[in-house]
C-alpha cells in the first residue's frame, strides 16, 4: 500500500522542474516574488513544492548569501476556522519568533509583528461589525448577538434576556481586551504600514529570505482563496520573501471570477491574476515513459530491496527519463539492469508495470495522474490480500486487467463480462476469444454497445487473454464493486437487481424495503450473505452504509435479524462505535446483541451508550 501523500522522493523527474523553481527564487536577489505551480488534482503539485523546498535548503550557500527558512501554509486547514490572511500572517509570526529566539536577534522586531496582528485581528472584529451597522445591514459576530438583544427590548425583557445580555457583554468585554490596545494616533493604515515596515526589519535582522510555501489552495472556497492571495499582496509581498503556491490556475481564476462577481471583462481577472501570481509553472504533463517508471519505483519501494539499493535505481531512473528524449526506454529490462539481483516476485511487479502503463496514459479515467494510479494500485494490492487471506487462487495480471475494466469501462459491458463468466460452468468469459485474437493480431474489428469504446480494443491487446481464464476467483475478491452471482444462487431478475442495487448504494437501502418485502426468503439469505461478505470488510462499526443494507434485509425478512445479530457480535470490540447503538436498538434482536458487548471489552462509552438506552426504554424486549 501506498500512502496518498507528498513526498521529497522523485520518481518522475520532477526534480530539473524544483531545481528551477529554486534557481528563479535565488535569481531574485531579494525582491519580492510568487511563483504559481500549477496542475490538476492529482498531478505533483505538492510534491513539486517539496522538492523544492529541499533544492533550495540542500543548495550550497555562497558568501554573503542568506539563508532560506521555510513556512508552509496549508489554507484549506483553516477554512472554516480562522481568517485565512490572520491565520497566515500568525503563522509566518510563529516561524519568525522562533528563528529570532535561536539566533537572538530581532526579537523586539518581531514582538512588534505580534502586536500588530493582534492589533488588526481585533480591528476586524469591530470594523467588520461597524460596517454593516454603518449600512443598514444586520451585523455578525459577537456584536451582532448584541444587536439581537437590542431589538428584543423593544418588545420587553425578561429575566433570561438580562442573564443572557450579561454574559454576551462579558464575552465582548473578554475579546476586545484580549485583542484591542487602542491609541489615539492608530489607524489601518499606519498599523498596515507599520507592520511591513516590521517584517522588513525582521528579516534585515535575522539575515534571512522566508520563503512561503502555501498548498492546496484550490481546495478552498473562493473567499479564503483570495483572502490568502490579498494577504500576500497587502501585507507580505516584501523584500527578501518569496512565495510558492500550489494551486491550478482555473480554480484560482474562478475565485478572482467570483471576487468580481457581475464585471463581464476578462481582462480584469487576467490582469488580477497575473499580479498575485508572477512566474506560473506549470507540472509537467506524464507520458508513457514516465508513468511506467512512476509505476516501478511505487512497486520497489514496498519492496524488501535494501534502502541504498532502492536510492541507487531511482536516481538511475530519474538519470534516464532525462533522456528519453533521445529515444531511451524506462522499462523492465532497463530497471533489471540497475541492480543485479531483483526477488522474482518484484519481477513479475515490473513485469505487471511495463504492460499497464499504456492504457494508465491514455485512459480517460486516469491519463497519466500519479495519484488516480497510486489508488488503483492500492485497490489492486487490497483485493490480492483480500485473496490471499481468504485462500482464492488469483493470477495478479488477471485481477489487474479486471480492475482496470471495472476502473475505466462501460459498467454495463463489465456486467455482462461479470454475467458470461458466473453463467459458464468453468468461469471463462469464452465470448471474449474471437475478439481478443483479432485485437492481438490487429484485424479490424467492429463491436457494438457497449463494447464500443476504444478502450475496449487496447484493453483486449493486454496480456493475458482472459477468454480461457477461470475468472471466479478475481471476480469474487472484487465483489465490493459488484455481485458475482452464480447459477447456484438461483436468485431472481428481481433479487438480482435488488442486490445490486444494495451493494452499490447501501445508504438508499431504505427506498428500497417495499420491493423486499416480496423477495422469497430463500433469495433474502443469499442477499444477506452477500451483504454480510462486503460488510467484513468494514473496519469501524457506528453507522456505515452497509449497515442500512443489511437492516433492510433483516427488517423486511425478521427471520434474517439473528443472522444480523450473530454478525454484530461477532465483530472485534474495538471496532464498536458508541452511535451504533441508538441505531440498532429498536430492533427485536438488539438485548442479546446489547448483552455480548457489555459481557465483553466494548469501549465504556459503548457500554454507557447502551446504559442509556435500556434507563430510558429505548431497547427492544
């Protein structure tokens, strides 16, 4: 498994990129400069950023030079929460205290920037208010509450009212003098002014450049987008700063659309945008070389190659995609060639990379996004340990190329793959044989709905040909996308239907209890069984979706409720969440289940849970 994370790693040669990003920043010389990473969900631009961030604090420093330091900013951390500009001008504060404690200098600079955000952060508390007073408007916050206490006097207090507008005056009280030092000779402004003029200072003192690394900004809405840019312009946009925003440029155009709502002229965004971002760059697109090998290092890292083994074939995979150029390959071979003894297992993983990474590049679901193939990855190695703890004999090539079909297909031509395989008595899709001959040979080949895709035909050409593979095995592993329902289940069209409904959509299980009511109990036990096998896959039991399915099951068919007991009881006791228990507690089976979690190692709050219940006679008997 991998995890969803940046990393300072490079498997794709973003390194010339980072390496440049650097070099600009050093070329600056101290005046102020953004530079915009650009790229769409999922491309590098965090990673990028890091590595940036490790080019610059690794580059040797010349005499004279000043050192880097580093802030990141992660703005959709705080939406919600904070002001985005008083959050990033707190942070930034944060890191610069620091610095000024470790080198003990500039600290009287520094305590100045502190109270000056306090300064601002309280004037924006009672100008926000004052504004909307000044307009007629309702005003928010602290003071809007005030506000409503107000126009409820006009009608007459009582004694509540006056214990309430106490305590709200307290709290006004408490905030504006944690925040407010006011002085007659104060205004915006000055303190605006004063506190670039500080950070300037700071950073003379200090002998530094700060460099801002601000990430995932095209996550957040469009007012904290712009808040964090405007932050950057008014306050922050001084010598010896620089700033690194990863974000994609059309997110970032949309918010500055939404800022200027109602102006009809593009020009104004463009122009908007170019002063908030001065350099933009953007992450370089991935082509087949680069995603075969971003597959590789992924499938050698989780292997057990020793650390230096593994450092020295990614540095002479970065070494070759640099000149791919010149018509080198990154492949198997060439991978093989960087270290002399790979296990044959990590082979075949290679072996599994080279084949796939084709159709990862022009597939319209994935187009060479590092991580849409991480988590197909992580799918795949989750349904090989599904296999392997439930002892099913599965090909790791077979169940990739179903779950690139289950990924990227039509769903309706995967059932009727699905559909072909349970319905012959060996498994085999044999209506695939005719197809997969002429796609390897490249005979023309015409196919219909809703087969007709082009997909379909690169997808026929990957090893290995399926039409005479036994595919139960990799279609039962991955049974949580769809039913593999067998001619002995002898389920009908309807319960068929029904179930698969429940799989995929397990949270709309309650528009569904009239059509259950008429299922055969015969058909309710297989559906619950196959409910049950999707649900040993969940790790947390409150309220997951599945649970709806199966209370469904049990509720329109009673006879399956024990069945449903016996599985809850069954589940570890570290995996029983406290909001289980309202949810089951009406249910004719709930005091046995009740009874084995407080018998057992249940959580206390678990148990208090159910105490609580039975106090109140809320639990069925």
């Amino acid at each position: 498994m991998w995890a969803d994370n940046e990393t300072e790693r490079d498997f794709l040669n973003f390194s010339g990129v980072a390496d440049t990003v650097a070099e600009i920043i050093v070329q600056a010389h101290g005046r102020p400069i953004s530079i915009g990473v650009s790229g769409a969900w999922g491309v590098g631009k965090s990673s990028l950023i890091k590595l940036t961030q490790a080019a610059l604090a690794q580059r040797p420093r010349k005499e004279g030079e000043r050192e880097f330091i580093f802030v990141e900013f992660n703005a959709w951390l705080y939406q919600g929460y904070d002001d985005a500009r008083a959050a990033l001008m707190d942070v930034i504060a944060a890191k610069l205290q620091a610095e000024a404690e470790k080198r003990e200098t500039a600290i009287d600079k520094v305590a100045g920037i502190l109270k000056r955000i306090r300064w601002l952060r309280g004037m924006k508390l009672i100008a926000s208010d004052a504004a909307a007073v000044a307009l007629g408007l309702p005003p928010t916050g602290i003071l809007g509450s005030m506000w409503g206490l107000g126009k409820r006097a006009l009608d007459g207090v009582d004694q509540a009212e006056l214990d309430e507008a106490k305590k709200m005056t307290g709290e006004v009280s408490e905030a504006a003098g944690g925040l407010l030092t006011p002085k007659s000779d104060t205004s915006p402004p000055r303190e605006i002014q004063a506190l670039r003029d500080s950070f300037e200072e700071a950073l003379e003192e200090l002998n530094v450049t700060l460099v801002v690394l601000i990430d995932d900004l095209d996550r957040c809405l469009p007012a904290t987008t712009i808040s964090t840019l405007e932050a950057i312009r008014l306050f922050l946009f001084l010598k010896h700063t620089a700033f690194v925003i990863a974000a994609d440029n059309d997110m970032i155009k949309h918010a500055v659309r939404k800022h200027f709502e109602g102006v009809p002229d593009d020009l104004l965004v463009t122009n908007y945008f170019d002063k908030l971002i001065q350099v933009p760059i953007r992450v370089p697109a991935l082509g087949t070389q680069e995603v075969r090998a971003y597959m590789m290092m992924l499938f050698i890292e989780n292997s057990a190659l020793p650390e230096d083994v593994q450092e020295k074939i990614r540095a002479g995979v970065c070494q070759q995609l640099r000149q791919t150029w010149q018509g080198k390959r990154v492949d198997r071979a060439f991978v093989q060639s960087l270290h002399d003894n790979f296990p044959d297992e990590l082979v075949g993983k290679l072996d599994t990379a080279d084949r796939l990474a084709p159709l990862m590049t022009t597939a319209s679901g994935i187009v060479g996004n590092p991580r849409l193939i991480k988590r197909f990855l992580n799918a795949l190695a989750i349904r090989m340990t599904i296999a392997k703890a439930q002892g099913v004999g599965v090909d790791e090539a077979v169940l990739a190329k179903l779950l690139l079909f289950e990924r990227l297909g039509n769903p309706n031509a995967y059932a009727e793959l699905i559909s072909a395989a349970s319905a012959n008595e060996s498994g085999k899709p044999v209506f695939l044989a005719e197809w997969e001959a002429k796609a390897i040979s490249g005979t023309e080949l015409a196919l219909v709905a809703p087969w007709d895709d082009p997909f379909v035909l690169e997808w026929l050409t990957l090893p290995p040909s399926l039409a005479e593979i036994d595919l139960r095995g990799a279609l039962y592993v991955g049974r949580e996308h769809a039913p593999l329902i067998t001619p002995e289940d002898r389920l009908s069209s309807e319960a068929a239907d029904l179930l698969a409904g429940l799989l995929e959509h397990p949270d709309m299980a309650a528009t569904l209890k009239g059509r259950l009511a008429k299922i055969a109990r015969a058909e309710t036990t297989v559906m619950l069984d196959r409910l049950l096998d999707r649900a040993r896959q969940e790790q947390a039991w409150g309220v997951p979706p599945i649970l709806e399915a199966c209370l469904a099951i049990s509720e329109a068919d009673p006879s399956q409720g024990p069945r449903l007991a016996a599985f809850l009881r069954d589940r570890p006791p570290s995996q029983i969440q406290p909001n289980i228990v309202p949810k089951i507690a009406d249910q004719p089976w709930a005091t046995g289940v009740f009874q084995a979690w407080e018998a057992g190692d249940v959580t206390r709050t678990v148990k208090s849970a159910i105490k609580k219940r039975r106090e109140n006679g809320h639990v069925a008997v």
